[in-house]
C-alpha cells in the first residue's frame, strides 16, 4: 500500500505535493480525511476538489498560462500552486478570484491576442494532478503540478494580481499591435462641451 510521505521529508520531485500540500487541498473537501485516506491509497491518481472556499482556480490555454506564471515570477510576486491538465493551466487563486476577475476582465481593452479564461469559484469544482509524479492515468491528460501545493497556507494570488499577469501575458503575446488600457473604452457617440470658459 502506497502512503503520503512523512511529514518531515522532502519529496523526491519539486513539482510533488508535500504532506502539507495535500493537507491543504483536501480541507476544500467537506470530510478532508476521507480524501487523505484516498490519497494514501493512490498517490497517483488525480481527484476532483471543490472551489470557492480554500481556493478559487483560473484555467487558461498551456502557452498563454505560462505567459502569465513567467510574468508573476519573473516581474510580480510570484504564483499559487499552479497545475496542467488536458491543455490548460490551472492557477489557483484567492476565494473569490473567480467572481471579480471576469468583471475585471470585463472592463479592460483586449485585443484578439487574449484567450478565454474560465474562472472557477463557489459551487464548481477541478480536477488537480495527482500528489506524486509518476506512471498513472493522468499521463495522457498531460496532467501534473508546476508549482505543488508545499505548506497548509500557502501565498495566493487575488483577482488584481491575476489581472496584471493577464495584462503583462497579452502584451508579450501581442507585441505592439495589442493596444491595453487601464481605462474604460470612451463613448463613441458622447457629446463633448467646452467648460473652459463658462463662468
């Protein structure tokens, strides 16, 4: 029988998820233990894990994902546990990520160069990697972790940090034909007036 590693070691692989790691993902389950004991029983499986009150998860395409996570260790404050899986990247976010984002999303200028993102939050779930690498069904899901869950708290990302990786990720990808703007498109059809010289 496979179990979870003590609790003092150091996996063998950096994109493993430590005891810690899967303390931390499975509290976002009603009966956590439960899903530990899973775990134990087959550390390389995937499993599907509820969003909205531990974590929020943003999937986005593989290369505009990597576009993101090189700009927020690269240029910001670095990322969440951020995984893949079936061609997108899964970055997990604050609570509540999920329901600010797309109105964040929303008001800025995009061009063609910005792919959907799907923000998943209360009431949805994921499917995350297995804790450890290895032989498994989760290999031709191209699913694993790129940066493993490794402590019962960790650092994550709000919807304004999110935002600021899309920004920086589309204008890289775009180059300068993508013209961004922090600002609201202006109304095309608003009367302008002239109040310099009223008095």
């Amino acid at each position: 029988m496979s179990r979870l590693p003590h609790p003092h070691t150091v996996p063998a692989n950096a994109c493993d998820v430590t005891p810690e790691g899967a303390a931390w993902l499975a509290s976002a389950e009603t009966y956590p233990q439960g899903l530990l004991t899973g775990w134990r029983a087959r550390p390389t499986a995937p499993a599907v894990l509820s969003c909205g009150t531990v974590f929020d998860v943003v999937s986005v395409p593989a290369v505009f994902g990597r576009r993101m996570v090189d700009r927020l260790w690269h240029d910001g404050p670095g990322s969440g546990p951020v995984a893949t899986h079936r061609g997108r990247m899964l970055l997990f976010a604050a609570p509540g990520t999920a329901r600010r984002l797309p109105s964040l999303l929303a008001w800025e200028e995009w061009g063609s160069a910005v792919p959907s993102l799907l923000c998943h939050g209360a009431g949805d779930a994921v499917t995350v990697p297995p804790l450890a690498a290895g032989p498994g069904p989760d290999d031709r899901l191209g699913s694993r972790w790129l940066v493993a869950p490794d402590s019962r708290h960790p650092w994550l990302p709000g919807a304004d940090v999110v935002l600021w990786a899309c920004v920086r990720a589309a204008r890289e990808a775009g180059g300068s034909a993508v013209r961004i703007s922090i600002f609201p498109p202006r109304d095309q059809g608003a009367k302008v007036y002239d109040v310099s010289r009223r008095r």
